[in-house]
C-alpha cells in the first residue's frame, strides 16, 4: 500500500487549482453577474443551479472513473476522469472561497472582485454566499480525485 503517492499529487493537484482559478475566475464571475441582473433572488438560485450542475457532473467522472478500474482494469479511462475533475471542477468550485488571509491588495475576497468587475454590493454578497458551501464540496472532491488517480496503488 503506497499512499505516500498521494502527498506529491495533493501539492500538485493545489497548485494546479490555484493557477486555474485564477485565470478563469473573472469570466465565471461575470457571468453569473449577467445572469443575475439586479434580483438577488436570481444571483442565488443561479449560483446554486451551476455549482450543483458542476458537483453532479464531477461526481459521475469519478464514479465512472472508479467503475472502469474495478470493473475493466481501465486504468486509461480511470486517470484521465480524475484529473479532469481536478483541471476543471476544483478551480471552478473554489472561485467563490472566502478569503482568509488578506496580505493587502494581493488577496481580494470575492465580493470585492465581482464589484470590481461592475456588480452591486448586495448581487455581490448574495453570490458569495451561495457559492461559499460549494468551496468546501470542491475540496472534498479534490481529495476524492486523488485517491481516485492513486486508487490502485492505495487499495
């Protein structure tokens, strides 16, 4: 059982999200001020609906992912699944985070961005909220994918 494979992946699976987020945070942050207009009702519902669509969809890749090792030894199909999630899923569900250092200007919450970017303070607050339980999910399914890649040599 090699489980210290998992070490190397996590720091490499974080600083991939991390570099990701970053570029792709502003375009996600903009449309969901589009598609919240001025109803903070709507900003809700639709961050809701996006990050529940984005966590259904990364569960499946991994259970996928799993079911083709344990059942057809697909260990090609298995690896590819996880890090998808972990190319695309995380940095998209950790882009609404609460900030806990702020070190200045160089860590902005994300309702200071989306004001930046042109929204109302309440759209702002109301998307951040509700975007703040899926933070905590998309760490989880982080975790998950690792073990998923490193799942042959953990079992």
């Amino acid at each position: 059982m090699r489980i210290w494979i998992e070490v190397p992946l996590l720091v490499a699976g974080v600083a991939w999200a991390w570099w990701v987020r970053r570029r792709m945070q502003q375009s996600q942050l903009q449309w969901l001020i589009r598609g919240a207009g001025d109803s903070t009702a709507k900003a809700r519902t639709l961050t809701v609906s996006s990050q529940l669509a984005a966590v259904v969809l990364a569960v499946i890749l991994l259970a996928v992912a799993l079911w083709a090792e344990q059942a057809h030894r697909l260990f090609w199909v298995r690896i590819p699944l996880a890090l998808l999630v972990i190319s695309v899923y995380v940095p998209f569900a950790t882009q609404l985070a609460p900030v806990r250092v702020r070190l200045g200007k160089l860590r902005r919450s994300p309702q200071q961005r989306m004001v930046e970017l042109g929204a109302r303070p309440p759209i702002a607050e109301a998307i951040a909220r509700s975007g703040r339980p899926f933070a905590f999910v998309g760490s989880l399914i982080f975790l998950a994918a690792i073990t998923v890649i490193a799942w042959h040599h953990v079992r």
